[in-house]
C-alpha cells in the first residue's frame, strides 16, 4: 500500500471527515484566525458514495489524499454544496474535473452562486427546501438556511446516523489534529465559537434564530453536528450546548462590561481614555480597555457580544479619524452590534471632526448615546482629565438604568449639526437630455449619486449598487470604463449602444447624458399649510393646499424634499418625506405628510415649534422610484413610525382604484403611545378581505394591556410568514430596521430583487436628525 501524508477520519458508520487543516492561516476576510482553521469535508459511504462539501483550492491535494485513504476519489457519484463561499467550494471545480461525479446539488442560490463562482461546464441540480435525497441505502435531506452565512446556505441531515452537516453553522477557526469537541479544551471551545459567532454571524440575529427554530420546528434527532469549520460535536451535551449558546449570543443581552475603544497620536487620546476607564471602574463596571493599534479589531468585535457599553475614542486626524480607529468603525458597523450605550472622545488640536464623526457613526449603528462627544484641546488638564473620568462614571450610571430595565439617561440634548463642508475640486459639468438640464458636481462621484444629490432620482431597487440593471443612462461624452457590473447587467448591443448604468459610471470629466424624462419631472411647488393634526405623542400631519402649480401628480411611495425657511436655517435645507394621501388628493390640489419628531431636528424643530394652520410653505417633488410593482404578486409590507407614510398612500391608492390585492402591513412601534392611525387601519382590515394589519410593539408600556403581537417587527414578520418565495416585500423606515429586515425576508426565500426599499431612506441621508 502506498504512505501517504493525510488520513480520513471516521465520524460514523456511514460518514468520514475527509477535509484539511490550514495551520498557518491568519486573517479570515478580516478575522483574525489565531489559531488557524479546517475546511471540512465529508464522505458518506452510501451505495451513491457521496462528498459533502469541499475545501479551499489549495487544499485540494490533502482531501483527495484523505479520501483516497478509504476510496478511490473517482467512484465518488455525488457532490453536495452546502455553502458557495470558496473556503468550501474552491477545489470544486478541480473535483469535478477530477471526479467526474454523476450529480451536484446545491440550494437554489446555491446553483446561481456556484454557476457565477466557477462558469463551469456542468449542471447543478438544485435540490428543493425539505428534499430527500436516497444514496442508495441511505437518506439525505436538506434545509434552508438562506443567509446563514450566505444567501446560498443550506444544512443536510443524514438520517441514519443523525447527522446534522451544518455548513458555517456551531463551527470555529480552529486548526487541531482532534477532530471531535470532546477531545479539546472547553474553554477553548468556548472562546472560538463565541468569536466566530461574533465575527462571521452577529449582524444576523433573526436568521440565526429563525435558523434553529426551523431545524428544532423539523424534530430531528442530532447524535452528530458537523460543521465546514473547527471541531465535529458528537455528545449530546456539547451539541446542547453549542445551540445554547447560539440563543444566548443572539439575545446579545447587555452585561456591565465597558469597552474602551481608542487610538492615540500623541498620548492625549490614550490620558482620556485611560481617566474614562477609571470612572467606569469606579462606578462598578468591568471594563476591557482595547488600544486599537494593539489589539485585533476581531478582537474587539468578541468582547461586544456580552458587552453594555462601547466607549470609542480618537484623536482627529487631517480632519477625520485615525486610520486604526476608522477600520475598526468599519468592520464593527458591518457586524451591527446590539443593545449598547456609548459615548465618544478624543483629542484634537484644530479642528476635531473625528469624536462628532464617531459620535455620529456610532448613533447610526443604533448605539444609545449618553453623552456628546468629548473633545479635548491638544493635551488633557486635570480638570479634562476629571471630565473623563465623570464620564466613565456617568456611563456606569446609565448601565445601571440600561440593566434595570429603566429609561437610560443621556446628557445628549442637542444632536450636533453636520457642517456644511464646500468642496473644492474642480467641478465637472454634466448636460443632461440635451440642455434640459444643467449641473456642475464633484468628480469622483457616481452619476447616479451625483444625479441624486440635485433631485434628478433614476429609478433603483437596489440603491444604486449595480445589482438591479434599473438605473439605465445613456452616456454621449464622457463615460468612464465599463464595469464587471455593467457587463453582467447589460447586453452587448446595450453597451453598443452607449447605455450605461448611472451607478457605475463615475464624474471624471464634463459629460453629456440622456435620462428617462421622468427622471426630471420634479419640481418645486409652493402652498398653505391648511390643517395640522396630531396623530400620536411625536407624529403630526400636515395637510397643504397646493397654490401654485395646484395640482400634482405621483406615484404612491414616492416623497418631496420639503423646505426649511431661510429664516429657520440660514442658507435654507429641505427634508424628505413621503406622500401620505392618495394620488387622487393631490390631483385635487392636497398633499399630506406625516412628520415625525426627531429631538434637535432642524425641520421637526420647526414644524413642532412654529409651523401653523395658514404658514406658507414650499417643496419640490416627486421624487423616487418606490412604488407598487405591477404584479399581482402578495405583498409584504414593513413600517415603522412615520414610515407609514407610503404605505398609507398605497392603500387609499389601491382602495380607490379597486385593486384588490393580497397585501399585509407590519407596522413596529415601541410602545402603545407610538402607534398612530389605528383605528382608520383596523376598519380598512375589515372593510377590504385582501388587507391585513399587524401591529407590533417591542416593548410595551406597563398599563398598555396590549393584546396584540409583542417583539421586534422584523421577529413578527419572521413568526407570521413562513415562506416568501412567491410575494414581494415592501420596506420603509430606518435605515437599521431596513437592513434587519432584509436579512429577516432573505431567510424567509424573499428574492432580493423583490424586496424594495423605501428610496430616500437610501439614496439621501438618514432622516434622523431631521
Ligand atoms: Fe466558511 Fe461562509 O464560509
């Protein structure tokens, strides 16, 4: 018999490990892997000799040597592709080509992943959500697991020997010859799984949940789980336990622990930091202080997943933040931690943008700030130094309330203003539909934002990211190189003819453009306010009487830019709202908005302080590509606060116009007092046998004796709808709740080009702080 270098490792009877390890790897996408990795691959020995998943491409070598170990590779009949991300795909088309398997199968997008991954000459046979595959003596089924970790993702169960192959699921970079849990440190164990979870599945919360409700919902029994990374679970009490932690992590329950997050130029940033931690000691909560030009920001990520607080700090730097901190951002933002206070601090010498930025960047991702920015001029004193301190204090104060339960205190009364910063790179000229309009913008942007930015909205479902092939242009002078986007999206003859994508050709010189004329429809519209009601504790409606031009025309989810008055704000802003009437009103010379009010918002601070019945008023409009798809297809739509604006419209719309189709209104508010127009709902839910209203509070208040659904809206929506894969989904609200929601809809077998978003939610800025 010939020696060789690598052996299979029995798991079952039926099955054996037959993947690599990867020693020497250090950085996973951005994750640093201390301890290195497996790729795991398995063989089932069925009648059907069948290979669960691959390795990484320069690993091809050891998994066929291992398999080899038991079995020619070549009488392998079958490949199943659990997940297309190349750590577990790449040596597939060598294996293929090697192997010559008589079938592959993979998940729907799965199939679509794999065939735009590797444009191999071979089909993939999809396998259906809840299929059996019979290997000849042994059964093979297969589940979902859409985006976890990708859209792709499924998990396999071998029903004879209770194997649950669970792809990226309950796995952990960790490279060791022991290939079972049981063989190795808990603690380990422990610490590897929960940073795996925190860095490859914590912005995924619901799918995460959804994931083992659906694998507990199918009542299997699990001797075995075993994952494409780290150690195979195979005792009862570890595979408990690695579920278990999984719930937990995804409650991401708040702890008193502090994270200190800071970087430092000349040691001031690293005094304040250093003074914070104090005053968060003293005041009782443990705290991780994480110099971020010493400690990996996978690292960093870890210590959030139990964490209360993230206090970041930076000195600024050429007006923005230090690099080390600004990857950090990043890469924190990207895996949205939940449940945290904060506060942000640094030193600066002349201008110091980069605690406001964080401050702001740290708001966005949904982090409760209790305190503004703490900004000290060049070297810290003893008083700054006690400042910093107080503030540590404070935040351990505001922990207490956070871990009670209580409202948390913040001493964030006036949201900072963004200042208005006037570019000064030369500005390109850009003519559009033949001198219908003119504009001058920044080089560097997209057109598509560049349009954006001066009203002129081309359509887009996905935003402008090159995936939907909605945005179309067609560039007569002056378009940038072709992407691999446009190459995908557009055909030969398109790009032939100069038709462009606008989201991918980039300002570089004066340009001439033709749009779709509906694109430039906008225009500006003055009225009178005539009637402002409140529909709850912070959301009014305006009702204006259009004068000139008197009529208007829209499209039901589309919006306005609604004018601040000079005399409000000097140089004059506008806001986006969305229509919140039926077309026929505004055709009658009305336009209705619901606003709602944001504490220190420019516009709601004048809209809620001053604005009154008879006030002239202006905006321009319409804007947006939201609106009804013109498919008979269900509907899903998913609301929140003054997010109900388009949804309304729809609905007079459709009611109006006879158009009875199957539709449903998730609206989420916080608690009883933040949900508005619920009677006018719950009569349309009676009136209209194809409406169907559901209200949903997190957090209701005590004495709100709230009989309906309880959760957050995107969890509500997971409970109510089981498979998405006919309807379409609707979505307006924060940008946080979008996101949510979209990775809530992926894992409900929404297809994405089905799920459209509210646009100026983002295509514009945030409406927070409005
Ligand atoms: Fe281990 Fe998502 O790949």
């Amino acid at each position: 018999m010939t020696s060789r270098s690598f052996e299979a490792v029995k798991v079952t009877e039926n099955v054996y490990w037959v993947g690599a390890i990867d020693w020497d790897i250090r950085d996973f996408h951005g994750y640093r892997t201390g301890q290195g990795t497996t790729y795991n691959a398995y063989l089932i020995l069925g009648e059907k000799l069948t290979l669960v998943d691959t390795v990484k491409a320069p690993f091809c070598d050891e998994m066929f040597e291992r398999i080899a170990s038991i079995v020619d590779p070549c009488k392998i009949d079958y490949i199943v592709s659990n997940h297309s991300e190349m750590d577990h795909t790449g040596a597939l088309p060598r294996t293929v080509h090697v192997v010559k398997p008589e079938k592959i199968f993979a998940s729907k997008m799965g199939a679509r992943a794999l065939a735009s991954h590797f444009h191999m000459d071979r089909e993939i046979q999809v396998v259906a959500d809840g299929e059996t595959l019979d290997l000849g003596g042994l059964k093979l089924s297969f589940a979902e697991t859409r985006m976890c970790h990708w859209p792709d993702s499924m998990v396999s169960y071998l029903h004879e020997d209770k194997l649950l192959f669970s792809q990226d699921a309950f796995g952990m970079h960790l490279a060791s010859y022991e290939r079972f849990a049981d063989e190795l440190d808990a603690r380990t164990l422990k610490d590897e799984a929960a940073k795996y979870y925190a860095n490859i599945l914590l912005h995924l919360p619901h799918i995460i949940e959804k994931t083992i409700a659906k694998l507990e919902g199918l009542g299997l029994e699990l001797s075995v789980v075993a994952p494409d990374h780290g150690p195979i679970y195979r005792r009862g009490e570890d595979i408990t336990d690695i579920i278990g932690s999984y719930a937990r992590w995804n409650k991401q329950s708040p702890s008193d622990k502090a994270v200190v997050v800071y970087d430092t130029m000349w040691h001031s940033t690293a005094s304040m930091a250093r003074a914070i931690g104090e005053g968060l000691s003293a005041g009782g909560m443990k705290v991780r202080m994480m110099p971020a030009g010493a400690v990996h920001r996978s690292d960093i990520v870890t210590e959030l997943l139990d964490a209360g607080a993230l206090l970041v700090g930076s000195p600024t730097l050429n007006n923005g933040l230090f690099p080390t901190i600004a990857e950090t951002m990043c890469y924190i933002t990207g895996l949205k931690p939940r449940n945290l206070i904060g506060a942000a601090f640094g030193s600066f010498g002349w201008s110091g943008e980069a605690s406001r930025k964080l401050h702001e960047m740290l708001a966005g991702l949904g982090v409760k700030m209790v305190a503004p920015p703490l900004r000290v001029n060049y070297v810290p004193d003893e008083d700054a130094l006690e400042q910093c301190r107080q503030l540590g204090e404070y935040v351990a104060r505001a922990n207490q309330a956070q871990l009670a339960g209580k409202e948390i205190p913040t001493l964030c009364e006036e949201p900072e203003k963004k200042p208005a910063k006037p570019g000064k790179a030369t500005k390109c000229k850009i003519d559009i539909n033949s001198g219908v309009r003119k504009l001058a913008v920044e080089p560097g942007l997209s057109v598509f934002k560049a349009l954006g930015g001066q009203d002129i909205m081309l359509p887009t479902i996905c935003g402008g990211e090159g995936l939907c092939g909605c945005c179309k242009i067609t560039v007569l002078q002056g378009a940038s190189e072709i992407t691999p986007a446009e190459r995908q999206q557009l055909t030969g003859a398109q790009l032939q003819a100069n038709i462009r994508l606008a989201c991918q050709v980039v300002v570089r010189e004066d340009m001439k453009i033709i749009v779709p004329e509906e694109s430039l429809g906008a225009q500006q519209f003055q009225g009178l306010v005539e009637e402002i009601t409140e529909l709850n504790h912070d959301i009014k409606r305006l009702r204006i009487k259009l004068i000139e031009p008197g009529q208007l025309e829209f499209r039901p989810g589309q919006y306005i830019k609604f004018n601040v008055p000079t005399s409000i704000e000097p140089g004059g802003i506008s806001r986006a709202y969305s229509f919140a009437a039926s077309p026929s009103q505004a055709k009658a010379g009305y336009v209705e908005l619901m606003i709602r009010r944001v504490p220190g918002g420019v516009c709601t601070g004048w809209v809620f302080q001053h604005l009154q019945a008879g006030d002239a008023v202006s905006f321009a409009g319409p804007f947006g590509s939201f609106a009804l798809s013109d498919s008979d297809s269900e509907m899903i739509w998913i609301g929140g606060g003054s997010g109900l604006s388009p949804f309304w419209s729809m609905l007079q719309y459709m009611r109006e116009n006879n158009i009875a189709r199957k539709c449903t209104l998730f609206f989420g508010a916080v608690q009883k007092r933040d949900l508005l127009l619920m009677a006018e709902l719950q009569d349309l839910q009676t009136q209209l046998d194809w409406f169907t209203f559901v209200p949903a509070l997190s957090a209701p208040a005590e004495g709100d004796n709230w009989p309906g659904e309880v959760g957050l809206v995107t969890d509500v929506v997971a409970r109510h709808i089981k498979d998405g894969s006919k309807a379409e989904a609707y979505l307006c609200g924060s940008p946080g709740m979008i996101d949510a929601a979209i990775n809530t809809l992926l894992g409900l077998n929404f297809e994405d080009s089905r799920i459209f978003r509210d646009d100026h939610t983002h295509t514009n800025p945030p409406r927070k702080n409005v």
